[in-house]
C-alpha cells in the first residue's frame, strides 16, 4: 500500500487553457511536481482547462488527487471521474471550506474571476487569523503583472499594509514556489497553536 502524502496543496486555477501555451505548460509541470514529491493535489474537481491539466499531470506523476466539487457542475458533466477521490459539495462556500481544511499550502495559476475569488479569499482568511497556512501566486508570462501592479497601488493608498502584502509569496517559477511554500507551511505550523492550523469551522466559507 503506497504511504499517504505528507503534503497537501491546494490549486486555484483556470477551467479554460488561456490563450498562451505556456499556462497548459505551468499548470502541467505543477502536477508532475506535485506527483513526483510525493504530494497531495487537492483542488476543484473540474476536467477542463488548467484544473484538467494539472490533475492529470499529478496522477500521471503518481501523486495523490482530491477534487472538490459542488453538485450543480457534476450535473453539467464538468467533474474529472479519473481522480483519487472526488467529494461532491452542495455549494461554492462548502466547496471552498474543505478545500481549505484539507490543504496545507495554496497556490493560484493561471485563471478567471473564480481564481481570483478563491485566492483572495484565502488571504484575507490569513490576514484575520482563520488559518495559518503559506499562500503563492504564480505568474507565468507575466499573466499577473497589471494585478500586482493594482496591490502595489492599494498599498501605496493606504487599504494594504505591507506585512498583509508580503504574505502572498510570488514567483516566476514553480519548483521555487514549491520549495518556498514547504518551508514556509514548516515554519508557520512550528509556531502556530493546533487550534490554528485549520481553517476555522465558523469562518466564512462553511456556507453560513
């Protein structure tokens, strides 16, 4: 019986390809790492698009997957039967929290509105103390550029404080991005009292 993972990531992406080669390539090579470390992928649950590809990347690589997915896109046909484990959700709040509870790192590719949802979230979560877990952002061909340009400026207005800022790690490279997130999920859960380690049951994301 193969050892379960000893790491967790959670990955907000596209459901589309995006118009450059290079975003199939990011999330692909996302995957193969995760598979080739012996870490989990926990992620939306889709088949299409950037979530398709780096789910199949990770079980292609012989790592563990967990999709996350609520019913009303299982009924669409949108949910990747090939998957390690598939839970079926009744909304977006449940899907978001348990991606959260079973995660010990996050990290967005590229994506739409609904990765820019879910990774804003899960650092405001971070910022008020719901969890305690290290967050990246990977910006491949400078997909993210005008949005890091937009935090730098509600920095400089005086809505972000710079510590809340330096939270989110950013990077070019995904191996680099891997490697920081790991050491900085040790460092946190070092530090940081059991009770703290998951995302709150009473936070946001639990659909109430």
């Amino acid at each position: 019986m193969k050892a379960p993972a000893t790491f967790s990531v959670c990955v907000y992406c596209g459901s589309r390809d995006g118009t450059r080669p290079a975003y199939l390539a990011a999330a692909q090579a996302c995957g193969q790492s995760l598979g080739q470390r012996g870490w989990q992928l926990v992620y939306g649950g889709g088949s299409t698009g950037l979530m398709g590809a780096v789910a199949d990347a990770t079980l292609q690589a012989g790592g563990p997957v967990i999709g996350i997915i609520p019913d009303k896109l299982i009924q669409r046909e949108l949910g990747h039967g090939g998957v390690t484990e598939l839970q079926v959700v009744g909304s977006m709040h449940e899907r978001k929290h348990k991606m959260a509870q079973q995660s010990d790192a996050f990290v967005a590719l590229p994506g739409g509105i609904g990765t820019m949802e879910e990774i804003f979230e899960i650092w405001t979560w971070r910022q008020l103390g719901y969890h305690s877990k290290p967050l990246g952002l990977l910006n491949v061909d400078g997909c993210y550029d005008h949005l890091l340009r937009f935090i730098d400026a509600l920095r400089d207005e005086g809505f972000l404080w710079p510590d809340v800022q330096e939270l989110l790690l950013i990077d070019t490279d995904i191996e680099r991005l891997l490697d920081r997130l790991h050491t900085e999920a040790r460092r946190l859960k070092a530090q940081t009292p059991p009770e703290l380690q998951v995302a709150a049951p009473g936070g946001v994301a639990d659909g109430t």
